[in-house]
C-alpha cells in the first residue's frame, strides 16, 4: 500500500491572489477574510450568490462553494418538499460535468459546490475566471427549478423540465 503525503510547499503561490484580481477585474464586491478565504458577492438574474473560496495548501486543494437564498424557511420544510428537492439536487447532479448541489439546511440555502486539485499543476488567471463563471452560470441555470419544486409544488422532474426550457428570440 502507498502512503500519500501533501508537504506545503513554499514556492507554490496561494490562487487566492490570482482569484482576487479577476474578482477585481469583474467589479465583484469581495472580502480577503484570512489568507486562505475569499467571499464573493456575484449579482444574478435571479438573485445575489454568495461565493467562499477557500485555499488548502497542505493538500494543494481549492474549495469553491455558490450559496443563494432560494428562500427556504428558517424552520424548514415539511418532509415532502425536502424528498423533492434532494431528488432535483440528485437530477441536476447527473447532468453536470463538474462541480454539484447541496442544501445545507442549517444556513438554510442550496449550495452550488466544487473542489479544485492544484498540487504539483500550472493555473492561471484563466482558470480561476472560468471557475468562478461556471459556478455563477450553473447556479443561473439551475435557480429556477429549485424555485418550481420550493414554492411552485412541482415534482422535481416537472421542475427540471420547465426550468430547461431554451426560449428563443425575444419579445
């Protein structure tokens, strides 16, 4: 059997520093809490998303996770409702290449969640911009079936169906 150790290594540069100037360069509110955190406020279409970023330089590691108020209640949900979110959570999983949805019911928010292994591998600015980009645009995409099943009573397939309608043209 072979151990895997992760040694912090000195030379490697924290991404936060990198993430930060494309978070300035998007004229993004953020907030350098510590060294290995950074909080976004991304305005959507739909409402505002909360990103952490968190930097783990003993495994070479970076945590993003997407929170928005999607406006479950304090008290929670009757157990219904909970199932079918868990069920879209599930579905909407399935189809994504990276990253994945959580409900984190203590904070009382969905969560759009990625993990990013840099140990020993060359990143960008590019990188840290795409990352940030898709996270915002899943959870874009994504918002409105988490509202049909929240507080329109769909099924988490009904909602998923109507939320992947592509419209086309304009009105």
């Amino acid at each position: 059997m072979t151990v895997v150790t992760f040694d912090s290594t000195p030379e490697r540069t924290n991404p936060l520093d990198m993430i930060e100037e494309t978070v300035f360069g998007e004229d993004w509110p953020c907030e350098r809490t510590a060294d290995d955190e950074l909080l976004v406020t991304v305005k959507g279409n739909w409402c505002d998303y909360q990103i952490a970023i968190t930097w783990r330089d003993d495994m070479g590691t970076l945590h993003l996770a997407c929170a928005f108020d999607a406006g479950l209640p304090k008290n929670g949900l009757g157990p219904e409702r909970t199932a079918e979110l868990y069920v879209l959570a599930g579905k909407i999983n399935e189809q994504l290449l990276l990253g994945h949805f959580d409900m984190w019911q203590e904070e009382s928010s969905i969560v759009y969640r990625q993990g990013v292994l840099v140990h020993g591998g060359a990143t960008g600015p590019e990188q840290w911009e795409c990352l940030l980009h898709i996270a915002v645009e899943t959870c874009e995409r994504y918002y409105p079936a988490f509202q049909f099943v929240l507080w329109g009573g769909k099924s988490a397939k009904n909602a998923l169906d109507a939320a992947m309608v592509e419209t086309v043209g304009e009105a």
